[in-house]
C-alpha cells in the first residue's frame, strides 16, 4: 500500500468522527432551534454596529427618538388612542370586558414598545438610511424644482404605504419573517392596541418603507403631523369597532376592513394595506366587509403560539416571554400555514369559534348585569 494511500486512510479515520460529531451536534442544535430566525437578529445587529462606526451619518439619535416618541405615544397618538379606546366601549364589534386578557396583554406590548422598541427602530432606521444613501447614491434623486413640495410630500406617502404593504406581504409568505410576525395574529380580542403587539425584531422587514423617503430625500420629508396621522389610521384599523368609512373605504383601511385580515378561519394573507387598499386591489387580495364579517373572530387557527386566552389563567408575563422566543423554536406540526394540516386547521377553527362564541356570550350576559346595553 503506497504512503498516499495510507495517509489517506489515516486521514479519513482522524477526520470522519470529528465530521460525524459536528453533524450530530447541529442536529440537535436545530431540533432546539429555528436557525434562519437567527438571520433576522444578525441583521439587525450588523446595522446597528455599522450606525455606530459611523455615529449615525451624521444624523441625531436623540432627535430622532424624540420624533419617534412623537408620533408613537405624544400627546396627539395618546389623545386619538384615547378616543378610538372611548368609541370601542361605544361601538364595539365584539362585547369584550374593558379588562379582556387580551387588552391587558397588548398593554404589555405597548410598553415594551414605547421603552427598549423605540431606541431599535430609530437604530434601525438611521443605520439602514445611511447604508442606502452610502452603497446607492445614486439612488437619490436631485431637487426637482418644479414640483411642489406638497406632491413630493404625497409621493412618498403613497410610496411608503406601498412598501409597508410588500414587507406585510413578505411576512406572510416568507416563512422565517412569519415567524416573527405570527405573534401580531395572536390576537383574539382585537382592540387599537393591538397595532403594538408586535415582535421587535419584525421591525428588519419593513426598513424597505425608508426607500422613498430616500429617493426623494432632495426635495422634502414626510411631516412628523402627517406620521402621527399615519399612526393614528394604521392603529385605528386594529380598533375592536363595527365601524367603515362609507364609501371612502373602496380606498381607506378600515376595522370592518382589516378585522378580516386577522380572521381566525381562513387565509390571512388578504387585506395587507396598512392605510390603502388599493395595493390590495391591484394584487387581488381585497375583500371589502360585510354584516357576517363584522363581528368574525380573530387569532391563529391551532393556537401554534402560547396566548393569554387560553388556560384558567392568563399568565400575562409567562406568555409575554413565550411569544417573544418563539421565532427561534423549532417548527413543529401546526406552528405555521406552510406545515400545518388543513383539516386539522379547519377542525380547531370551528372549535375555537364554539369556543369565542361562548365568550362572547358570557360577556354579554356580564355586561347585561352590569346595566350596560348594546350598541
């Protein structure tokens, strides 16, 4: 036998078991973990890093958390969230107890949001803006001096809104980017709220809305007025309200409109505007509200995630931490619309829905009691 042979030989043995060990470790680490989850954090730690090195492009971190306080929880979004709470106690489109586990779990949500959510998406977005307009200069357009301000203005709405409605997409049909968004169609006791329960590192996927803003960054910037108004719309459509926008909701995002997105049976890729339908027509995914589907329930068929409904008690924090690790669990049978049984689906939808039916009957008869009629 030549040298090369045994050389080779010896080599295979030293070397086989090391290899087999590697494979039988990441096996096991995958049937721990969701590794491409990992993706969406290292992204959003890679442009962290690079706003660091860079301080930010030169850009203010405390004036852009400060705009972003603003719009999410200053003085006007707290007033309009006020008044969209006050009219869901008046025009309800389910009776929910204004104590419901699900309110009390989006408010942990709020919280979190407007504490360590905030410094993330302005993180975020300053780093992401400063990749784009250093790797794609080109992209921004010079000032057109013919066009008004107040287009340019409208252009980027319309654009930003298109963009927030891709990434919604994306979140639906790209199986890592549900994962994180799953948590948001938890939900069973839909209330404006609702529009914070969010997973924070969702945030990655909608970073493409900055893109018109960047085009156009030459010829003007979405007001912090019309942000605040944007937020408003977007939360207002979470509301738990019967409520349309006439014949204006061909065109706007309304409850009636968007309860139909979460709809607990069947498909939840419909209806993705945030505050247009119109991309929805266009890619023919709009359903428009009817009376039976005013008062539809809501949530995940098959309960993949752990939610606060379920159980004798809520465990607000247990689940709370539960939802916001479960992009990195493994998947296992019904924990996504890709591996999920179709008739299992369908068989735990009519069972859940037995099951809200009886809720709402019981609050009903609660709020009876308590005096308080129905609208």
């Amino acid at each position: 036998m030549s040298t090369a042979v045994v050389t080779s030989v010896r080599t295979e043995l030293l070397v086989a078991p090391r290899v087999r060990r590697v494979r039988t470790m990441a096996r096991a680490l995958a049937s721990r973990l969701y590794l491409p989850a990992f993706s969406i954090m290292a992204v959003a730690v890679t442009l962290t890093a690079i706003g660091l090195a860079s301080r930010w492009g030169g850009a203010s971190f405390a004036g852009a958390m400060t705009s972003l306080r603003v719009v999410a929880v200053g003085p006007v979004t707290l007033l309009l969230l006020g008044v969209f709470l006050m009219v869901e106690r008046l025009r309800p489109a389910q009776r929910r107890s204004p104590f419901a586990r699900g309110y009390r779990h989006d408010l942990l949500f709020t919280v979190l949001n407007a504490t360590l959510v905030a410094p993330l998406v302005v993180a975020l977005t300053l780093s992401f803006s400063e990749v784009a307009r250093t790797t794609m200069p080109w992209v921004v357009m010079p000032r057109l001096g013919l066009m008004p301000r107040w287009i340019v203005i409208a252009l980027i709405f319309v654009a930003m809104d298109g963009c927030n409605w891709l990434a919604h997409l994306a979140n639906h049909r790209v199986r890592v980017l549900w994962r994180f968004h799953e948590v948001h169609h938890s939900q069973e006791d839909m209330s404006v709220l609702t529009v914070f329960r969010t997973h924070p590192l969702i945030h990655v996927s909608y970073l493409i809305a900055l893109i018109p803003g960047t085009v156009l960054l030459a010829n003007g910037a979405v007001t912090t007025a019309l942000l605040v108004a944007y937020a408003g719309v977007v939360a207002f459509a979470h509301s738990n309200t019967n409520l349309g926008f006439g014949p204006l909701g061909r065109l706007f995002v309304s409850p009636n409109y968007h309860r139909i997105h979460h709809r607990l049976d069947g498909p939840q890729d419909v209806n993705l505007g945030f505050a247009l339908t119109i991309w929805d027509q266009l890619s023919h995914r709009a359903f428009f509200p009817t009376s039976e589907t005013i008062r539809i329930d809501t949530g995940l068929a098959g309960r993949p995630l752990m939610v606060e409904q379920a159980g004798d008690r809520p465990r607000h924090l247990r689940v709370f931490a539960a939802q916001l690790v479960a992009p990195f669990r493994p998947i296992g049978e019904g924990s996504d619309p890709w591996v999920s049984p179709a008739g299992a689906d369908r068989a735990y939808s009519s069972e859940r829905q037995l099951e809200q039916r009886a809720r709402n009957d019981t609050d009903r008869a609660a709020h009876a009691d308590a005096g308080v009629g129905e609208c």
